[in-house]
C-alpha cells in the first residue's frame, strides 16, 4: 500500500498548483490525506496480534448498539415516522448522510459475525443487532444506503449462504416495493432557511447529478490534468456560474470519484482508484477464510465495506472527515492482521 499511498499524497499536493484557493486546499490536505495517512501507519504498526483485532471489533460492536440504540429513540421522540418521510435518522452524528455512511461501514462486520463460527455464542445477539442497523438504515430515508446494503448483502451472498441471503434481499425488495410509502421511495430535500420558519422543497440531488455529470465532461474536455484544488468547496469557488443556477445542495459533485477527478485532474483519479482498488484487492483475496479466522474474517469484512463505502458515495461524497478516517483505520487494521501470522492460523499473507 504503500506506493499508492504516498503516489495519492503527492497529487494531492500536486493540486495546489492550479488550486482556485490554494490557502484552502493546503489546509484540507493536511486535514484530510495527511491525517488519513498518519492514522493508518499509527495503526498498521501497532496491532500485531489477533487480540487486537477482537479488540477492535468489540469496540465497533458496542459502539455501534449504543450509536443505534440513541437514534431509534431520538428519532421517535423527534417525530420521525417509518411510514412517511418527515424527518431522517442522524443519531450522534452532524446528518442522515454521515450517520448513514457510518452504518454502511460497519454493517459488513456484523453481518460476518452473525455466521461466523469465532462468534457462536453471541451470533443471535449480533443478529438481533444487525437487524436494528438495518432498521436505522431505512429510517436514514438515503435510497444511496439502501442500494449500498443491498450491493455489500448481495456480495456477502455470493460466498456465503447464497440461496438464504439472495432469498432475503429478494422478500426485501419485495417488502419494498408493496409497503413503502410513495412519499418515501420519491421524497426531496426540505431546508430552512437561516432565521425562518418557513420550509423550502428542494426535489432532492437527484435531478441535478445530470447537469453535474455534464459539467465534469465539459471539465474533461477542456483541461483534463488541471485540478480546480483538493477539497470539495473547491467547486463553489471554480464554478460560480453553476452555483448561481443550481439548488444550494449542489456545492459538490455529489460523487466521490467526480470530485476527486475535478479536485485532482484525471492522473488524481486514476491514482485514487489505483489506491482502493489495491486495498480491495489485498482484502478480499481472504474471502474463502472470512468465517473462519479473525485476520481473515476483519480482511474481508473491511473488503465489502469498501465496495459499500463507495457505492454509497456514488451519490454522494462522504470520503471526508470522520468517515474517510474510519474507513483507514479499519482497512489498516485488518491489512496489519493478515500481514503477519497470527497463532499459525494463515499462511502465505500477502504484503500490503
């Protein structure tokens, strides 16, 4: 990992040559990649036993039922409804988005656990636990989180249980589409503005992620290596036109990969996909021991999440602040577990 890493550090700074704000970007690159950076090599070399990994993933188990058991009760004494969108699950978290990002995160974890034999004597209670989070990711009324619960489900069905998990997604789907309201499956964003009471209904992002797939292209076309500057406020600043004609949801691309590509120019976005699809690659390669031990099982818990996290930031852009930082200290958990060997339990790990 650690050409790709330090390559995507390099045109990140790279990006301040033709930043819009340059003072900005140096401060998001020190905020965002450099602490990334510091967490994972922090972690990398400091967990080096199996119980270590136990550790982390009791940490994550209780973190997540009191971070659960928050929002079901935060949100009912808001005035939240399951049947009509009013207000959207946050939890502890700054919005639904965040909260959301955090659930798709975990959920791979616990779903993992729920089957595996290192956890039989609290498989019920995990799943009991990962029903609650499913629970809460429908409450985030984010259709992102629910395609990437379904894309991490379905990947999990394609190894494990594939007839009892594809025969759950499908009644799922089914539940879905007979008993959800309209007013949930088709609802828009709802603002108010600063010092009002009055509610503004934006329609959602949705309609818009055209005109902002049509911008990039025109980007791309125009100056395809000249970065507007790391960090996503970056767009507000380079494109002041499509600002003033556009929803204010629209500071961003709303897209992970589009703004890293508008942010850091095509080499930026090559590097970056160059850098997940390493670490996708060096996890999931464990797929076949996933249930059996726990290097294995935290490497391809941390693989399905990778594949979740950025399914879900195909409609958003949430590789930021304190779900970009999770998301490293996870991937370099589990890079550090199957790196070295454990008890005897693996054999041939590759290097990260």
């Amino acid at each position: 990992m650690d050409l790709p890493l330090w390559a995507w550090t390099a045109v990140a700074f790279f990006s301040l040559v033709w930043a819009v704000n340059p003072t900005y970007s140096l401060n998001e690159i020190v905020g965002e990649v450099l602490k990334g950076l510091l967490v994972y090599y922090l972690v990398y070399f400091s967990l080096s036993r199996e119980e270590h990994l136990q550790q982390v993933y009791l940490v994550l188990v209780v973190g997540d039922f009191f971070m659960i058991a928050f929002d079901l009760i935060d949100f009912y004494w808001q005035g939240g409804s399951f049947r009509e969108y009013t207000i959207r699950a946050r939890s502890l978290h700054s919005g639904y988005g965040s909260f959301g990002t955090y659930l798709v995160t975990l959920y791979p974890f616990l779903l993992l656990g729920s089957f595996s034999p290192l956890l039989k004597r609290f498989r019920w209670a995990l799943r009991v636990l990962l029903v609650m989070n499913l629970f809460s990711v429908y409450l985030t009324f984010g259709r992102a989180m629910w395609l990437a619960v379904g894309a991490e489900t379905a990947f999990f069905g394609l190894f494990f249980r594939r007839k009892q998990t594809f025969l759950f997604l499908f009644l799922g789907l089914i539940l879905f589409v007979i008993f959800i309201p309209k007013t949930v499956w088709f609802h828009g964003e709802r603002l108010s503005p600063e010092g009002t009471k009055t509610v503004q209904s934006l329609g959602g992002t949705g309609g818009d992620l055209l005109e902002i797939w049509k911008l990039c292209l025109n980007f791309f076309k125009e100056r395809p290596f000249q970065g507007i500057g790391f960090g996503r406020r970056s767009f507000s600043e380079a494109f002041p036109e499509f600002r003033a004609t556009h929803q204010p949801l629209l500071w961003h691309a709303h897209n992970t990969f589009l703004d890293v590509f508008l942010q850091t120019g095509l080499q930026g976005l090559i590097i970056f996909l160059w850098l997940m699809g390493r670490a996708f690659i060096l996890l999931i390669r464990w797929v076949k021991e996933g249930l059996s031990s726990w290097p294995a099982m935290t490497a391809t818990a941390c693989g399905i999440m990778i594949l979740g996290f950025f399914v879900r930031n195909l409609f958003d852009d949430f590789y930021v602040d304190d779900s970009a930082l999770l998301l490293w200290f996870l991937i370099a958990t589990a890079l550090s577990g199957i790196s070295r060997k454990p008890s005897g339990l693996l054999s041939d790990p590759p290097r990260p």
